[in-house]
C-alpha cells in the first residue's frame, strides 16, 4: 500500500552554510521527508496539515520535485531547488512564501538555528508566472478583449439604471447622458403612486408571483430531485431512455409547446388558476437535469453502506443524499426562479387579480418618454431578484454546472 | 423456411426472455418507479404530451369551438406553397439561428476561456457581468429605448453628435435596421446556462493534466487549448449547444417587445411569433400545431448534427 504512494526524488539538498547533502526526498502519505545518503533517518521532514490527506503525489518536470496533491486540492510542490512551495487551487497561483509547517522540520530549523547554523529558505521568484506557456502580449490581449466586451455587455444595464435614476428633465436633454448628473429616487416613488392608481392593488400582484414562485420552485426542488435520485443512483429499466428524452426536451422552450400545452390545460381545466405556471414548473428539464447529473457524483458507498444499515429508499434519499447535494439545490432554484419570476402568463391566466408582478410591471412600459422613468424603474426591481440571487450563489452553482456535461 | 422460422422462434424467445428479464428487474426495483412517478407523469404531460399533440393537430383545422376535422397535409401545404409571411418568418428565424446559434456558443466559450485565465475574485465579476443580461430576462427592453426613433434615443444622438446622420432614424420600424439590432440584442443575451457549463468545466479540468501538458512541451494557449481543454470539455461543449438551439430557435420576446406584434411588414417575424399569432390571436390551433411540428423537427436534427459534428473534437 505504502509502496504505491511513495514517490522517490533523487537530489540534493543544500544548507546556507554551505553544507550539502546528497540524498532523497521521499514523499508519502503523511508527508516529505528528505533522507541524506547511506542514512536511514531523514534529516529535514514536513508532514501535510492533519485534516487534509494526501490524494495523490507525482513527480514534477525536474529531477528533485514532487508534487503532491491533497483531498482539498491545494498542491504542495517540493523542489530541493527552490525549497517548498504552495500552490493554491481556488486562487490558481503560486504562494510566493514558502510553507512552515510546523513539525520536526521547524524544530530542525530551531536547533540549526541555536546552533548558527541555518536551513536555507528558499528566494522568492521575481515575477510568479501561473502558466508557464503564456505569452504577455496573448495575456495583454486577452484582458483588453475582455474589457472591452464587459463594458459592451454592462453598458444596457448601466443605462438602464442610469434611467430608473434620471430627473424628468434629464430625458429631454441631448444628447441623453448615460448616468444622470443629479440621481433621484423619484422614480422610484412614481412607481409606488402609479402601482397605487391600479385597479388591482399591486400587492395582490407582488402576491401572487411570490406564491408561484415559491410554491413552483418548492415543488420542483421535491420531485425532480426525486426522479434525478433514481435515475442517477439505480439500475432500472426504462430509466435510461427516461433520461435520454429529458435531455432532449431541454431544446424544447415554453414558447414552443405553448400552443398545445394550451389545449391541455383547458382539458384538464387549468387554464387561469395558478396551476398553470406552477405545475409545468414542476416538471422543468434542466432543473432535473442538473441535479442527476450533480448526484452521479456521490460516491454509490455512501448509498450501499446505508442500505446495508437498513435505511429506507426514501430515507437513504432525504437523510443522505439531499443534505449532501446542497449547491444542486441552489442552482434549481436559481433556474426556477428565474423562469417562474419572469413569466408574464399571458396565454394562460386571464384574470387582472391573478396576473403576476412581471406581467404587470411591464403594463408602465406603455406610455411614451414621461413613463420611461417609472418604467425603467419597474425593470430594475425585476432584475434585480434573478441577479441578486445569482449573485450570492455564484460559487454553489458553479460547483453544480461543472457536472452539467451531457455524455454521448 | 424451416431455417427462418426457427430462426424467427428463437428471435421472440430472446425477445420473450429479455422482456421478462427486464419485468423482475422492474419488480424488483418498484421503489424506484414510485420516485419517479411524480416527476414522469408531469413530464409527460406538460412536454411529451404536448409534443404528441402537436404532431396530431397539425394534421387537422381546429379553432377550438368547433371539433377538429382531419384534413391531411393540408396546412403544411399552405404553410410552405401559401404563407408566404410563414417564408419571411422561415427566412428571419434562420438568418437569427445561423448567426446567433454558432457565434453567441464561440463567444461563451471564448469569454468563459478567457475569464477562466482571470484571478479569482475579477472573474466571480466577470461571470455576473457576462451572465446577467440573460437571467435578467426583461431588461432587453431597455434597448427600445438606447435606438428609440426620435433624437432623445441614445443612438440617434450619438450619431447626429458625430454628424454621421442628419436626422434621427427610425431603427426599430424600419424593415432594413430590424433584424441587425435583433440580432445585436440577442448575442447579448446568449451567454445563459451553456456559458455557466463552459466556465465550470474549465474550472473543473485536472490541473494535473496542464502540468504534465508544459513538461511535455505545450507551448502555448491554442495547443493547450486544442490538446487538452476542449477533449476534455466535450461533455460541456454538447450540452451548450443544446442551449444554444434552444435560444436560437425559440426567438419571440425580443422581436415582440422591440419591433411591436406585428412588426412592420412582418420583417421582424419569427417561426415562434407565427406561431404565437396563430395560436392566441386567430385561435387556428390545426395551423399552428402545423408550425410547431416543424420546429421540432428542425430543432431535433439540429441537435442530431451538432452531437455528430462534436463527436470529433480533438481527435
């Protein structure tokens, strides 16, 4: 077992007094050790932080590194040239401090030290490059197109704000600044007075969205993760072909089934109840799709060990793998949200009192230049909840699309 | 004879086996079909269903008051020999899929590449800058209001400042200036979930593998990109070109909403508001099952192309 994850690196390692020794370096599933020639105990020795064990170790381009890879993914590089590095996974550079751990190495350092005598501490690279194979001009390159395409993408969603914020008198100028020189909420306050004159009061809207939404994102949360369980976790068959034909249905958008999907609801009587938003919300492709795809992660012990403990499928499913897909989670309900908070319903609700808030925002839209500042208010506050919530649970969605991929 | 029958006897007895087979396998996981059943049977008929109607309404003239009457091809007929704002719709929508589709996937994945090269914090920036314009889903409404037709348009003024115009053009009526600024509008909004794919995947490939990549002498990003990133992307890259199908297809609120329903001599029509305006505006359900069907099929072979076309990535 040792056997395997021992990696052995010839070299030699210098003190600053000038002493060296040849020898190894020797890394394995406590730590590195550098063992001098003809000896059997090492004489400088790091061990990995307790929490993280090793993963795996390989040997690195020149003769005397190694690199070692730890369960949380940060690297340590051991390179009898250079002394000891870090290499941070999530910040993707290389640490320019060399790492003390403090084991029998320190207290190496120590005694050397009582003794005037000093291990060398590795000098710090002038420019730290985090890919070798970079030019600087293709670098320079990259960051101007970068810059120059976010400025292009932002630049809407700036004037748009820029809008929601102009006095009256702003709108008429020209040329039309892109940000106001004097910023007023009162836009903001028409909106409240223009949501007041409606027939139907505002609130029952912001309601009646916040119910869809919630319920329609609740559900979806439940009963896809249901389904994405089985497919992902059991052998069955039909589940194949089942995944196969929610994969294709991601292509097909509301717009598309809109029309026979009207026919449906008016069979089964759904049309102008909130049914029908919440329940075709239910069943959303890419909610569960996203989730199957995260939960073939899970390792199948986890599952088998529970099983052999007497758990329950539906147990096995609430108890351990729910709490342990929590960004799939999330990314559903951004997804849910998303759809559910933007829709306007117009082809399947009818009724004023059980119009959503979208759907009546976008009423303000009508009305010449005097309304463009309410209304670009209204579409602030629209945007703003998708965006917010993306926002805050950027790193968690991420995590879950890096499963997104769909296999041949 | 004799040969083939027994041939075909022992073809069904397989058959037989396996269909039994897969029965004590079914029994044995029940469970499974319980959990599944919520999620199946609305699946089922919210997209399979609607699918299947599609494809029989489009067959037959139906205005939902009177019962549907079985009248063969008829509306494919007319749709393609008759319609002819069907042709200009045709025209629009492929003209939006065959630029927006292939450019909107390149640049996700550009940007998604280039960002992925960004230190930590600026890229979480630049992922919310790159992804808002599509969740933010109605905000392209602002863009009546950047190439509005009089000189308070932000265009307009731009232009007149710089004495490129004389006076202020009407962008969104004019038939010519539509489909430009639509497709404009729609690039914008197309890094959606595929671009989140890419940026995740690029994130998620071993770094390992680009370390052994530079000792074995790859010497810049294209190589790396070509022998190493996109093999081991390919899983994102199909699935983002599912989404990007979908959002070249599925084009009808942003047409709707900037260039008004109908547009000026229905220059700006899609497939879907054809669709649309058949199905909620004339109530002609046979016709627009009609329409329907035939997105369908476009959008599945569309995607039977794209999975050949990227089963050859990096090979």
């Amino acid at each position: 077992m040792s056997e395997i994850n021992t990696v052995k690196s010839n070299g030699t390692l210098k003190l600053i007094d000038g002493k060296k020794y040849r020898g190894y370096l020797q890394a394995d599933e406590t730590g590195v050790a550098f063992y001098p020639k003809g000896k059997t105990e090492p004489i400088v020795q790091w061990t990995y932080p307790r929490m993280h064990r090793m993963d795996r170790i390989r040997r690195g381009g020149t003769s005397g590194e190694i690199t070692v890879i730890l369960k949380d993914d940060s690297r340590y590089i051991f390179d009898l040239d250079y002394g000891l590095k870090l290499y941070d996974h999530m910040d993707k550079h290389w640490a320019d401090k060399p790492v003390m751990p403090r084991t029998r190495g320190d207290e190496l350092h120590r005694l050397a030290e009582l003794r005037g005598e000093k291990i060398e501490v590795p000098k710090k690279h002038l420019i730290t490059r985090r890919h070798p194979n970079r030019s600087i001009g293709g670098d320079i390159g990259v960051y101007l197109i970068l810059l120059i395409f976010a400025i292009l993408m932002v630049f809407p969603l700036v004037f748009l704000i820029g809008n929601s914020l102009k006095p009256l008198n702003e709108f008429f100028r020209f040329p039309p600044p892109v940000w106001p020189s004097q910023p007023t909420t009162d836009n903001f306050s028409d909106l409240f007075v223009l949501m007041g004159q409606s027939w139907v009061p505002f609130s029952r809207y912001l309601i009646n969205t916040v119910l869809i939404t919630f319920v329609g994102t609740f559900g979806h949360l439940v009963i896809a993760s249901m389904a994405a369980f089985v497919l992902a976790k059991y052998q069955f068959p039909g589940g194949r072909t089942f995944f196969a034909v929610v994969t294709t249905c991601l292509m097909f958008s509301g717009y598309v089934t809109g029309v026979p999907n009207y026919l449906i609801m008016s069979r089964l009587g759904m049309i102008d109840t909130y049914w029908a938003l919440i329940l075709p919300a239910f069943a959303a492709p890419i909610g569960m799709f996203l989730m199957k795809q995260f939960m073939e992660g899970l390792p199948t012990a986890l599952i088998e060990a529970a099983t052999i403990d007497g758990a329950s499928t539906f147990g096995i499913f609430w108890n351990i793998v729910m709490p342990n897909v929590k960004p799939a989670w999330l990314t559903m309900i951004i997804f849910s949200v998303q759809g559910l908070w933007n829709s306007t319903a117009t082809t399947v609700i009818y009724s004023e009192a059980k119009k959503p808030l979208v759907y009546a925002l976008n009423q303000l839209l009508a009305g010449g230049v005097a309304r463009t500042g309410a209304s670009a208010a209204a579409q602030v506050v629209i945007i703003s909840v998708p965006i917010l919530i993306f926002i805050l649970s950027q790193s968690r969605i991420l995590e879950t699309m890096a499963s997104s991929g769909i296999k041949d | 004879m004799q040969q083939t029958q027994s041939f075909a006897s022992r073809y069904f007895k397989m058959k037989r086996e396996q269909f039994q087979h897969g029965l004590v396998q079914a029994k044995h996981n029940k469970v499974c079909y319980l959990f599944l059943a919520p999620y199946a049977i609305l699946f089922f008929t919210f997209f399979i269903l609607p699918i299947c109607t599609s494809i029989f309404y489009g067959f037959t003239y139906y205005n939902i008051l009177e019962p549907a009457r079985f009248i063969g091809l008829q509306n494919y007929i007319n749709l393609i020999l008759q319609d002819e704002v069907f042709l200009i719709a045709i025209k629009n929508t492929f003209v939006i899929a065959v630029i927006t589709g292939p450019v909107g996937y390149i640049l996700s994945f550009l940007f998604a590449w280039f960002i992925n090269e960004l230190p930590k914090w600026i890229r979480s920036v630049a992922v919310v800058i790159f992804y808002a314009p599509s969740i933010a889903a109605s905000a392209f409404t602002i863009f009546s209001v950047l190439f509005r037709g009089d000189a308070y348009g932000w265009f307009n003024a731009i232009l007149m400042e710089f004495g490129i115009i004389e006076a202020p053009k009407l962008w969104l009526i004019t038939p010519d200036t539509m489909m430009p600024i639509l497709i404009v509008v729609i690039l914008w909004m197309s890094m959606g979930t595929g671009f989140l794919s890419f940026v995740a995947g690029f994130q998620g490939i071993d770094r390992s593998m680009y370390e052994a990549g530079y000792v074995d002498g790859v010497r810049n990003r294209w190589q790396e990109l070509y022998h190493i990133t996109l093999p081991s992307m390919k899983p994102m890259l199909l699935f983002g070109a599912v989404m990007s199908i979908t959002n070249a297809f599925n084009v009808s609120d942003v047409p709707r909403m900037l260039c008004g329903f109908p547009s000026t001599d229905y220059a700006a029509r899609t497939v879907v508001t054809h669709l649309f305006d058949y199905g909620f505006s004339r109530f002609e359900m046979g016709y627009a099952s009609a329409i329907a069907t035939i997105l369908f099929l476009v959008m599945i072979l569309c995607k039977k192309a794209i999975t050949g076309l990227l089963g050859r990535v990096g090979t």
